[in-house]
C-alpha cells in the first residue's frame, strides 16, 4: 500500500523543495537602537462608537507593544513616538437584496496614525489604518459591536506594527 503512495509523495515533496526558494518573507524587526515608546493617549475624532473605544485602544496598543517587542513604555524622551486619532466609525449597507434591503452591513473603524522615530526620521510616517468587518442584516449594531470591535481594533495594531516593525 506504501508502495503506491510513494512515487507520488517523492513528487509533491520535489515539487515543494524547489518551490521553497521562490518565496521568502521578512519577518518583523526592530532596530535594536530602539528601547523605548511612549504610546499618547487615543483621540476621539468621530461621532458614533462607544465611550471607551479610544481607551480600549489605547490599551491594547500598550499590550500588543508589550508582548511583542522589547521597548519600554515611557512618557519621557522616547525613541518612538505613537500618536493616534480614531477618525471613522462608520456603518454602512452592503450586498443589496432583491426587496431594496441590505443582505449585510458593514462597521468600519478608520485610525490616523502619527509615528515619530527619534533615531531614524526616515521612518516617520503619518498614515491612516483601517479594517472593517460585515455582519448580517437580522442583527443590530449593539449585539455584534462586543466581538466586533476588537477584531477590528486587533487588525488595525496587526497593520501598525507591520508598518513599523516590518520590513515589507
């Protein structure tokens, strides 16, 4: 029974061992220059969302930079400066239906982003993010706001940090 699987498996792994040099991703990195952030408090620059969306934003700038990177939080001198704004929380109707209805709608989160690098100024940027997320039409904005913002918000970090940790 092996037998009869081999040939084939010798191919796929052949095929595999030459694609594998075609394609190589950089991974993300900081220069190690680079000790501390200071992250500024989240503006909130939009109508609409919730009271705590640029709190929670705030915080989980602070944790993923935490977990994911040796910088030190600070407040004083930083290597990097984050500045952000949320400018957007919108809704909006999408994938229209037969009877003028949408099939679903769509929350978007849109955060302007300020980066300043004290060691290496060609690294600053000023940039807006965003991500959003569709939900179904038969439900409101209040019961899906809870597992959809922080999906929205992780993204968006996800985004920030490729841009500024990842060689892309």
């Amino acid at each position: 029974m092996i037998w009869k699987i081999l040939p084939r498996l010798a191919v796929l792994i052949g095929i595999l061992t030459l694609f594998s040099g075609c394609y190589s991703f950089k991974g993300a990195s900081l220069s190690p220059e680079l000790k501390t952030i200071q992250i500024s408090n989240i503006r909130m620059e939009t109508a609409g969302g919730p009271a705590n969306l640029s709190l929670d934003v705030n915080e989980r700038l602070k944790e993923y930079f935490q977990r994911n990177t040796s910088l030190k939080l600070t407040t004083q001198a930083p290597d990097l400066l984050l500045e952000g704004t949320i400018v957007g929380y919108e809704l909006s109707p999408q994938a229209p239906t037969s009877d003028d209805k949408a099939g679903l709608n769509r929350l978007t989160l849109r955060i302007q982003f300020r980066l300043t690098n004290r060691l290496d100024e060609n690294k600053n940027f000023d940039q807006e993010f965003s991500f959003y997320q569709d939900f179904p039409q038969n439900q409101t904005l209040n019961q899906v706001e809870k597992t959809l913002i922080p999906k929205l918000v992780d993204q968006i970090i996800l985004d920030l940090f490729n841009k500024i940790a990842g060689d892309w």
